[in-house]
C-alpha cells in the first residue's frame, strides 16, 4: 500500500525542518497530495511543534494550502489559527466550504468568531449564526449548502450547463435538487441521469419524486441508518416547512459511523464518551472525569457483592476451599454474561435484532446457555472432584453453581440490553461492566445457597 | 423519520397475506421503493415462511423484482433460489449486477452453482471463476467489473457519449477509468470534470495520473481506511501487472465498516466471530462452538487465581474478613483495565494511537490511574474504618491493594493491546475478558502479599 512510502518521507520532512532546510523540506511535502499534506502537518506538529508546522503551512502554494487545512483535525486547525495573522485566518474562512468552515467555528472560541463574522456580510453572517446554532449530532449541523438546485422547468441541457458554471464550488454535483418558487424540495436527479437523457427532455421528466430527506433536528445516527439502508451519495435535508435548507454527503457520514461506533465502545467499557476528541489530545483530568463515575458506581455495586459474602461468613469460615472456586464461578459468570450481551447489543444496532424478538433471542439464550453450563459443570465437577482432591459434596456446589450461574448471566446479559431500550436507555450503556456486576451479585448468591444446602452448612 | 410509516404498512400486508387476499398485499407492497419492499420480503420470510415470501415475490412487476433481490440479505436470497425454479434462477442470475451475482453464487452449494455456470457462455464462467477464487476479506472479492472505462486519445464529448450508451449498466459512472492497450489503468477522471470540461478536451488533459488504487489482495480493512482517509465515492483495483481488473464502491465499504466493527465487537467480548451471519439466523450450536472456547480458556486462567488464593488459605482463616472485599478489588481492578484496553484499541484502530505512542500513552495512564487509584482508597478506607467498622490495619490493606491494583490494572490494560499489535495479534483479542482475568490474578496476589505484611501474618 501507499502508506509505507509516505510515512518514511514524513520522518525525512521532519529531520530537515529541524536542521532549518526548509526548501528540502518543501520540495519533499509537495510530491503528495492535500490529504498526505495534512497528515504530514500533523505529524510536524505532533513531532516538533505548531511554530514549525506554520511555518510548513505558509510555504504552501495558495491554491493547495485551503485544502490541505481542511483535511486537518479540529484541533489542529484551531492551534493554527490561533497562531497565524487575522488576514491568513480571513483567507481561509473565505475559501472553505460552508460546512467546513462552520465546523471550524464552532470549535474557535467566542471571540474569536465575533472578529470573523464581523467581516463577513449580513446576509451570510445571520445564516452562519443559523448554522452554529443547530444542536450537536443533528442532521443540521453535518449539512452544507453547497449544493446544485435546478427548477422543474428547466431542460437537461440547461441543467447541465448551469452545472457547469456552478459545479466546482459544490460538495456534490451527483445529486442534483429540484425546488419550487417557495424553496420546498420537489424532487431528486442525479447527473448520471441528466448524462444519459435527452437534452432537450425537461427536469420535470427525468426527476424523481419519491426521494429519501431528513429534518434538520433528526439524530446523526437515524441519517447514517438511511444512508446505509439506501447506499445513498448524498441526502437532502428540509426544515419543518419542508423547504430544502442543504445537503449531507456520504463522507461525512463516514465521520458519524466512528464516533457513534467509538461512543458504544466507551459506553460498553464504562467510559463516559468524550465527543471526538482524541485519546491522547484529552488531558488526564478529563480522562478520570470520563472514567471515574463508573468505577465509583460499580465499586459500590460489589460492596453489595461483598455484604452478601459477610452474611454468609459463617459458611465460608467452615469450608475456607469454597474461596478457592469464587473467582472462577464470577468470572465465568460475567464473562458469558458479556458475550451475550454483546452480540444483542450489536445486533440491535444493526437492526438484526428488534424489540419484538426479545423472547426468542431468550430461549436462543437459555439453550445455549444450558449447552455451555453443562459442559463446564461436568469439566470442572471432574477436576475439583480428581484432580483438586475435594469432596463430592464440595465439587457438586461448584459445578451446580456454575450451571445455574451460566443459565442467569446469559440470560440477564441478553435481556438487560433489550429492556434498557425499551425505556429508552442507550442499551450499550448496560453493558459488559454493568452485567459484570449484576451477575457477580447473582454468583454469591446461587454458590452460597447452594453451598448451604448442599453442604448442610 | 419514513420508516416508521413502513413499519406498520409491514404489519398489514402479513396479515393480507396470512388471510389470502394476495391483490391487497401486492397493492400495498408495490407502494414502496425496492430497498423497502427488500425489507418487506425479509419480514414475511421471518413472521410467516419462505413460501409466501416466494409468492409475494413473484407477483412483482420484472423491472423491480430483481432489484428487490438484490436488497436483500445473502441468507434470504439463498432460501429464495432453493424454492424457485431453474427458469427463475437464470432470470435473477443474468440480471444482477456483476458483484451482486458473485455474492450469491458465493453462498450458493457447489451443485447449484455448476448447473448456473453451465447456462453462462465460457469466456463469462472463466471471469466468474476467478472472482469466486479470490479470498474472503480481500479487495478482489468486494470489487465489481462494472466501471466506465475510456482511453486516453478520446475526447471529453467522446467520452459523455460513451457513458450515455453504456451508463445504465454501471454500477458507478461518477468516476471513469482510463486504460492503455494492455489493460493497464493510467488515469482517472471523475465525470464532474467531463461536465464542466471543454467538449473538444482530451481525456489526457483532464485524467488525473497520481490515482489511489488497490491489490485484488489487500484487506478490505485496509481499503475501507483509504475510503475514509481520502474521502473517495469508488476506487481501481488492480492485478500484480498493475492493470485494472475492477472497482470498489463506497455502499460495499459501508458494510465493511460494519463487518469490523463487529468482529472488533465479538472479539472483545470473547467471542469467536460468526462471519457475516446474523445472530437469530446461527444456529444454538454454532453460537456455542462460538462462545465456548474462550469462556473456557478463562476459567482455567480463573483455576490459576483459586489456584493463587489457595495458597493464602492461612491469612483468610485468619481475618475472614477479607473476602468481603475481594470482589471489590478484583471487579474494580477489571473494569479500570477494560477502560484503558478499550480506548487504546479504538484509538488504535482509529490511527489515532500509533505503536510510537506507546510511553505516553503509558505517562498517561499512570497518571490517570493514580489519581482515580487514591480517590477510591480514600474513599474505602474512610468507608471500611468507620462504616463497616473494621481495623485500621484492614482498611489500609484494602486501600493501598486498591491503589497498586487500579495502577497495574490501567498499565496492563493499555499495554496489552498494544504489544499484541506489535506482535501482530489482533488487539480486540486480548481486550477485556483476557486483561479481567490478568488482573485478577494481579489483584489477589497484591491483597494477599499487602495483607500478610501489613497484618502481619
């Protein structure tokens, strides 16, 4: 793959910035393109220091340098303006795109922006304000408005020709959005049709009415489904008066797919998701922010673990091996739990799984679980029984505990998940540690009882 | 949001056909676009039998039905062809897209799939042959042979021309792919720029050379990073000699993406993954072949931690107390470690965390862990002296075990992933489960050694 040879240049750009031969360095930066560009200012930044990856960003030629900036992270393009003059941060404001530009805004401190907007005329300014208003993850606030709109009445070849004078400065030109006089949205045609029809056939005949569009408060997530579910390039996206207010496209979309899919990763391992930044651009404060108040919540989850093992002391203080066998019952316990858990919780997410399937996703459960819970029952009845040298009572408690321990922590693990949606409850946020828990309570509980009766303690 | 119209549009045509009344349904049916009669198709499947979705599915009108096919899940449209004739087969077969078609003959039984290949002309059964051979997960066996493909002498207007005869039949015509005589891919160009191009330009002037492309052999992983990096709608694919043997599309990527990520999903959850197959469609003892051999291999590391308490039977006959508090420690010390595994795993497979990062990211999570670390000791301590009412010396041996085990569990937890990549183990497969029950063992050996010191015992 390409990567490799790239990388390799990288440490090369930035072993001749610091050795201050900034034309070597120059020359080796521009053999790639804007998108390696970026990367390569990342690294100097990362690597040397902002100072230096300003001084790589002017040498740019003007025509790349916007570009460069746009494939840049948040955070970086904001350490950058905050270096460089009023007029380079103008510069760039005026030549990106909308939806670039807003994303850079909103991340710019307040002032920062009043200076911006300041400069810029009225009518565009009130829409910026509109823009930066839209709350986060809204299908609002991923939209641009560098889209081609066409009116029914036009011909394909006018069409086309209106393409051509406008194409460059649009996000897509592969959709094309037919609106009426009052700007409602009226229907969808993609280019590939306007190639492939006659020239003289009016937009009215080639466009499609039955197109797909969002609400401009609809969830990211919801608009990402429909691009999915569809294979869609680009989606339109309406106000409440249904007039067309821009437009999503797919590599945006792209975006949204990892930090919902990055969100249940850190909601599963208990971590409260830290919006998009990246790990090692978080501080540690708000690492432990971000981590504390689950393992706070869940440690006073195992003092009531621990309060149960206190009320059973006395049987523990007469057979001292039944610690011995603990660990392995809960953490099997938890670990079966999670699996199930995991895969409803993925299944939900891609919709393979729905609410109505909630009983036989149980009885799928039960009989796996059963299935399971008899092997390791009998593995480890075998083993504590020859090999550890117990008491058939003892190996008994153990393997009847871990049957029934299998049985509960799957079916708790699939169910709970399925029950927190139901009451609206992100269901990854009752994952793994959550389940872990609660099937340690249920371990206690079943081995000690057991253990009570079995053993006549 | 549309589909919740659609949702209860479902409902009714199941009872229809449940009652009969096939003219009700078909109506009803016919009302939605193909992705969403797709859906329909695959409720009836579930809610009634393959039978009736069969009928369903040959009362659509021929233009639709074998797009509606196309929609549908690999397993559906297995059961479909095993239920309808040879006849209707051929018809589906010939009418799908070239990608489309390998897909299904992927997961068709080998006698079905030669009957198939008898019908097909011989120089087509060569081509499908080859793409059948291509491994799972590879570039070659998403890609479609379906581009545009121009040269290099025609013009801009010749080359509209060429996509207005051929277009219809491709699965993309928003980026065009420039051949030499020997098949070789020299340039791309996208058909933005042929429209807003001069009609006399040639394709030479206008293709851009230093294209992004792909090895038929490449990790659709790796793929599905250049999509995202670059931001492409479709990308070459070529063979050792480097000519153009076909092209990868963004909806292939979407599923991609997805397919990872549940692999990433199961993996650290101690699953083995189930290929692309959906969870109600595996079967009870799939499922069980899939769980068991890691919930296996973690009670045997648990039988190394009963293995560990054992040998410490002499300090818990002593102070039988201290069970009480191992759950604590060993839950606590698991999730602080799963934390940490799972951001470095994300950040990992985000490019965000580099193998190069691996000291900060260690800096950091010592730091992270012995701010939290003290936190929940101070917070134990204060709870187990003057709540539970235990010895300053067994609160100290709990609070200094709890802060060694949040430190060990976060530097385990964030170390492991990385060393399995370095390795080049897949990190998902030593997240959470493994990393519990690593830390587990870590956790009694500290309580014990603490408490045996400290207690002196």
């Amino acid at each position: 793959m390409d990567n490799e040879k790239i990388e390799v240049r990288t440490d090369e750009i930035i072993e001749y910035l610091k050795d201050k031969k900034y034309q070597d360095a120059k020359k080796l930066v521009l053999e790639n393109n804007a998108v390696d560009i970026a990367e390569i200012i990342e690294e100097i930044i990362d690597e040397i220091s902002i100072e230096k990856a300003v001084v790589m960003y002017r040498m740019l030629p003007k025509d790349i340098s916007v570009e460069v900036f746009s494939y840049l992270p948040v955070e970086d393009q904001v350490n950058i303006i905050n270096v460089i003059t009023d007029k380079e941060v103008g510069h760039i404001i005026e030549e990106l795109s909308f939806d670039d530009m807003i994303d850079v805004l909103e991340e710019l401190p307040a002032n920062i922006v009043d200076k911006i907007l300041e400069k810029t005329p009225k009518g565009e300014r009130k829409l910026i304000n509109t823009f930066l208003n839209y709350p986060e993850n809204s299908a609002g606030s991923l939209m641009t408005i560098d889209y081609i709109s066409l009116r029914k009445d036009m011909t394909v070849s006018e069409a086309l020709s209106h393409i051509k004078s406008v194409g460059m400065d649009s996000e897509t030109v592969y959709t094309c959005y037919v609106k009426d006089n009052e700007r409602k949205l009226r229907g969808i045609v993609s280019l590939r049709t306007l190639v492939v029809s006659e020239k003289e056939e009016l937009i009215l005949n080639v466009m499609r009415e039955d197109m797909i569009y969002v609400n401009v408060y609809d969830d990211q997530e919801d608009v990402s489904e429909l691009f999915k579910k569809y294979g869609f390039l680009a989606m339109p996206v309406v106000d409440k008066e249904g007039r067309l207010v821009g437009i999503i496209t797919i590599d945006d979309i792209l975006d949204v797919i990892d930090e919902e899919v990055t969100e249940d990763f850190e909601r599963m391992a208990g971590v409260i998701d830290s919006s998009d930044q990246e790990y090692l651009d978080i501080s540690v404060w708000k690492h432990v922010k971000n981590r504390m108040p689950w393992l706070f919540l869940l440690m006073c989850s195992y003092m009531i673990t621990g309060g149960i093992i206190q009320n059973f002391e006395n049987v523990l203080s007469n057979v001292i091996a039944l610690v011995t066998y603990m660990p392995m019952l809960m953490g099997t316990g938890g670990n079966s739990g999670s699996q199930s858990a995991t895969l409803v919780i993925r299944g939900m997410a891609l919709d393979e799984i729905e609410l109505s399937d909630a009983f036989r996703v149980l009885w799928k459960e039960i009989r796996i679980s059963t299935i399971i819970g008899i092997s390791l029952s009998a593995l480890n009845f075998a083993r504590i029984y020859w090999f550890d040298g117990q008491s058939a009572l003892i190996a008994m408690t153990v393997s009847v505990s871990m049957l029934v321990i299998v049985i509960a922590a799957k079916s708790i693990g699939s169910m709970l998940p399925m029950i927190a949606k139901r009451v609206g409850i992100d269901p990854a946020l009752v994952a793994s540690p959550m389940i872990s828990s609660l099937t340690d309570m249920v371990s206690v509980v079943t081995y000690f009882l057991l253990a009570t009766a079995i053993l006549n303690l």
